[in-house]
C-alpha cells in the first residue's frame, strides 16, 4: 500500500493538487502519516489543503503529526447510526470520544462536519447536531461522554464556517456577514433554546439560495416555488414524507413498488 500511495501524494503534492483521504482507524491514519512525512521531507506539503475524513479513533499522536502537515479532519455522524454496533465490538469506554473532536479543536486543526457524500451519514444536518450535542444515537443510547460534548454553538461552526476551510471557501461561506453569501434558512425551532429532542425534528421555513427563495413552508407557505416533476415518477422520493414523517403513524408509510416491481419501502400492516 505505501508504495503506491506514495507515488499518488507525491505527484498530487508536486502539483498542488487539494487531496482527501478517507481512514477511520488510527492505525490506517499511521501508515498514511508516515508516507505524508516522507513525501514532505523531498517535496515540502507548504500549506497545501489536504485532509482525512472519519478519524473516528486518531490518537493524540497522530492529531499532532496531521496539525504539523496543516492537514484538517472531515468528521461524520456515522456513530448516531452506528454507536450501538461500535459499543458492542469495542466496549463503552472505547466509544466515548469517537472521533475526538475535543481534541481536535484544542490542537488547532481545521474540522469540518459532513456527511462524505451521504456514503456513511445521512445528509440530514440536525440528525449530527443533535448527535454532536447529546453524543445520543438515533436510537437514544448515550455514546459520548459528558466531558466529549460539543456546545450548540461549537457544533453548529463545525458545519458551518468549519467545513468552509475543506472546499477552499473560507471567508465566503459559513457566516451571515457582510462579503458572504446570503445563502440562508428561517428555521421552524430556535437551535439555540430549543429542548434537545427538538433538534433533530428541526426543519426549514423558508431557504434563500443564491437571492432566491428555494423552499418555503408554514407561515411562508405561498412563497413556495413549483417544484419541477420528480422524475422518474415511481421514485421513492415521491413518496417519503421526510424526516418529519417520524412523528406521523407508521401505517402513512405506504409499500412503494420500484419500476422493476421490487419492493423501496414497506408500511408497518397496522389495521389503521
Ligand atoms: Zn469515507
């Protein structure tokens, strides 16, 4: 594997190509550490924007030697999905602090929340805030330690101005402020008082993007644009409800059949 790697970082470094590499076990991130080095002692990484997605067990270490490169962490929520599997082949202890975000921030490095392309999390941004705040997973078992939480504050700028700094956008997204886009959303609780539980049914009143309202909904209901005909017609997305459909009875989640007459999604059978 080294060799190989080794040859690809060194041309992308030579180039000044931005690069992401995805590892979620220290032991992973070891061995790329150690090609990185070895590439930054010939051709030197100066700045370059790079960075490592999940990190979910990086040790302090390792942290140090990914802040010495001016790399940054890309993390996900995959423990609001995961934290129960992970407990059970780790242990409790293991999972307290899985990434160590904490850590992470008090080293100084660029951190960013995300989803990675909804490969490991779902794009449902309140479901990680919700995770980065309580350390719950989405089915309610306590994951993070007390001392590992993230303040509402610190989690939102992990989503926001954080993950600025990986797409090159730093200073142009992330914050409402003059020389920014005024790409925005009124939301239907206020994340900052709301009861924990709220967080993940959070949804958008009204979404401006890019000078244009794009979405609106309750009080704002006649702004809505037409959307466009989903196509193709029988996708499942022309069914779900979204996240808020996990307050509605199970009986509203109808089967729906695919065109090749496999079943998306089955309704629970309940009488009602
Ligand atoms: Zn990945």
């Amino acid at each position: 594997m080294e060799a190989g790697l080794e040859a690809v970082i060194r041309a992308l470094v030579a180039a000044r190509w931005p690069f992401r590499i995805h590892a979620t076990y220290d032991e992973t991130i070891e061995r790329f550490l150690t090609v990185f080095e070895r590439v930054n002692r010939e051709v030197p990484f100066a700045g370059l924007r790079w960075f490592l997605d999940h990190a979910e067990t990086i040790s302090e270490k390792n942290i140090e030697r990914t802040r010495a490169l001016g790399g940054g962490i890309a993390i996900q929520h995959r423990m609001a999905y995961q934290g129960e599997y992970f407990i059970r082949r780790y242990g409790r202890a293991a999972a307290h602090a899985v990434p160590p975000i904490k850590r992470m921030l008090a080293a100084g490095i660029p951190v960013g929340a995300g989803t990675d392309g909804t490969r490991v999390a779902s794009y449902h941004p309140w479901t990680c805030l919700y995770w980065l705040v309580t350390g719950k997973t989405v089915g309610g078992t306590p994951v993070t330690s007390p001392e590992n939480l993230l303040s509402r504050e610190e989690a939102l700028r992990l989503y926001t101005t954080g993950s600025a700094w990986f797409s090159g956008e730093a200073g142009k997204k992330g914050t409402l402020a003059p020389g920014q886009f005024a790409d925005l959303a009124v939301l239907s609780d206020d994340y900052f008082t709301c009861a924990d539980e709220r967080i993940r049914r959070i949804e958008s009143v009204l979404t401006i993007c890019d000078g244009r309202i794009v979405y609106a909904a309750g009080e704002f209901a006649a702004l809505n644009p037409p959307l466009p005909p989903i196509s193709p017609d029988w996708s499942p997305v022309n069914r779900y409800g979204g996240y808020a459909n996990a307050d509605r009875p199970a009986h509203f989640r109808t089967p729906v059949f695919g065109a090749d007459g496999r079943l998306w999604e089955l309704g629970c059978g309940c009488a009602a």
